[in-house]
C-alpha cells in the first residue's frame, strides 16, 4: 500500500510541477534558472550527507553517483545561466557583444 501512494504522490507532483513550469511568462526564466541552481546546491549537500551516513556499499555507490550529478547540475545551470546573462551584457561603446 505504501508504494503505491508513492507512486502517486509522484504523479501528482509531476502534474503540479508541469502545470507550474508552463505557466511561468518566459520573462523569468533567467532568474527562475537561477534559483534552481541554488537547489540543487542544497540537493548536493543533502546528497553529501545521504552518502557519508551510509553503511552498505551499494548504498554508497549510489550516494556517490548522486553527488556527481548533482555537481553536473549546479555547475551546467551556473554556466547556462552566465552565458545567458553574457547576451545581455553591452560593450564599452554602448552596444551589445
């Protein structure tokens, strides 16, 4: 029984956070980008700790594996992002680059 109320608190949330995600004006898609890659700072860390806790091994290669895609995350998010605002940035005569 508790799987399946898993799987559909998963299904929902996905639908919610399909919902929310179209909704959104492109406008703010910059900073929203931005703040998601503040979360997965924290999903790093809770990845670091998931992993440093752990006892059996396949749970730590796991752990391992988390940690690495989350670091993929955070580091292709901040890099998107710079490039992102880098179009938007003007040279010294007045016009953009």
């Amino acid at each position: 029984m508790q799987s399946l109320l898993l799987v559909l608190l998963f299904i929902v949330c996905a639908l919610i956070g399909y919902k929310v995600i179209t909704s959104v004006p492109s406008l703010l898609h910059t900073p929203l980008m931005t703040a998601m890659n503040a979360l997965a700072g924290i999903a790093l860390i809770g990845a670091l700790t998931a992993t440093a806790l752990s006892v059996y091994l396949g749970n730590q290669i796991l752990g391992y594996i988390a940690i690495f895609l989350a670091t993929v995350n955070i580091f292709g998010g901040f890099a998107l992002s710079h490039r992102m605002l880098k179009m938007f940035k003007q040279k010294e005569g007045g016009t953009k680059e």
